[in-house]
C-alpha cells in the first residue's frame, strides 16, 4: 500500500514538471525522433547528451515494466488455460516441473508479443488500432469485474470475510471478502463510480482524436474490438462451451477441478 502511494506521488511530480517544461506542444507532436518526451527533453536541457540520458532512463524503466507485464499476462494465459478455456490449453498448461513456472505459456506470450509489435513496421496506423484495442480491453475487463462486484454487493451475495467458500464446486461457489475490503455504501459508491468513470472512458476511446475524420487518423477501435468479441463468441458457441466447465477453486489450498 505505501508502494502505491510512493509511485503516485513521484508520478504526479514528473507529470508537472513535464507540462511545465513543455513550451512548444506542435513541435514535440511532430519531432523527428518520433517520441514526443524525447523532444520535451531536448528542449528542457538544450543538451543532446541530457536528453539520451534522460530518455535512457525511460527506456531502461519501460524493460523492466514489461517484465513485469509478461509476467501478469503469462500467468493469465496459464491460468485460463488450466480451466480448459484457451484454444491449445492442452499443450499451455503444462507446468515445468524443476522450476514450477509455466515455460509454454512464458513463450507463447513472449512470441505473440514479439509478433504484434512488428506491425509496426509495416503500419503505425495499424499498430495504433491495436494499441487501442488494449486499451478498450483492459478498461472493459475492469468494467466487468467493477459491474459484477457492484451487483454481489447490492445483492448481498457477497460473504463476510469469517465465511468459507460454500462448495469447492465453481458452480456452487459463494463470493467472499478478502483480507482488505470496504464495506456497506462505501464498496457501493466505489463500484458505481468505477463504472461511471469506466464507461466514459470505454466510449471516448473509440472516437477519432481529431477532425476532420479521413482514413487515415479514422479509429478503428470499435470495429476491431467488435471482431475480436465476435471471434470470442463463436470459439465459445461452436468449441468452448463443451469443455469449458468454469473457473479451478482453491480450497484449503488444494486445488479442485470438477468435471
């Protein structure tokens, strides 16, 4: 918890203190390095050295983020692939036993990341629409859990925190309180505005930054999001429904799976 409040309030400080050095906003729009913060740099220090060992910084600090982020997204594809819900879970699943660490999921993630960011290079236009489909991703991931959340807790289907989990079956489950939580109207108010603000980001994101629209700055977010629902769907319907059995739950430690 003070981790958090640390690196907010650090980056809130590099915030204002880069709005405050940006003088020319056209001229680090249209830089030719093609990074905008690099040009900021440029012209707070007057120094091309300042300025590479400012943006190494950056640099060095994104690497180890993304660590980071493989991690998260290996184990999310470990996992989903554990409750037989991924194409090919049958090969991701795998566990490596001399180090415990899922080495499929760690590389597929790694080679499906690898192939997306060479998009790039044959069009920034589409690499944006992708990096936007991240976005409207992760910020509908968020509204889901927010709005389900929100739902357990107007309707009481949330356990206090001395309960146990009513059947080890996924099915049967009962939603329980964490070690952390808050309660009553609080959780409420926190869930409602979390979707409120969710929902104004999810809808801004799909519109074109700017006017008048044309094929190229058009925002293709909505409609890649859409295809990738509608792939989502049909590999459900017509595949995934018929092994899929709902999430493992732990239970005293043990891990359960039925059916």
């Amino acid at each position: 918890m003070i981790s958090i409040f640390i690196n907010g309030a650090l980056g809130f400080a590099v915030l204002l203190v880069t709005l405050f050095s940006l003088n020319n906003v056209e001229k680090a729009l249209k830089t030719p390095t093609g990074y905008p913060y690099m040009q900021v740099f440029l012209d707070s220090t007057g120094s091309v050295a300042g300025a590479t060992a400012m943006a190494s910084i950056i640099t060095v600090m994104a690497f180890s983020a993304n660590i980071g982020i493989l991690a998260t997204a290996s184990r999310m594809c470990w996992s989903f692939c554990r409750d037989r819900g991924l194409p090919g879970w049958q090969l991701l699943q795998h566990v490596d036993p001399r180090t415990a660490l899922p080495i499929r999921s760690i590389l597929f993630t790694m080679l499906i990341s690898i192939l997306l960011s060479l998009i790039v290079l044959g069009s920034s236009k589409a690499f944006n629409d992708l990096v936007g489909l991240t976005v409207a991703g992760l910020n509908s991931s968020y509204f889901i859990a927010s709005g389900l959340l929100l739902y357990r807790r107007c309707t009481g289907g949330i356990l206090p925190r001395r309960r146990s989990l009513a059947s080890k079956d996924s099915v049967d489950a009962r939603l329980v309180h964490g070690p952390w939580y808050l309660p009553g109207m609080y959780g409420i108010a926190v869930n409602a505005f979390a979707c409120v603000y969710l929902t104004i980001i999810i809808f801004f994101c799909m519109w074109p930054s700017e006017l008048p629209v044309t094929t190229e700055n058009m925002n293709y977010t909505a409609l890649v999001t859409a295809v990738v629902i509608a792939l989502s769907i049909g590999y459900y319907y017509f595949w995934g429904r018929r092994i899929y059995t709902g999430p493992v739950v732990e239970v005293s430690g043990i891990f359960q799976n039925e059916g």
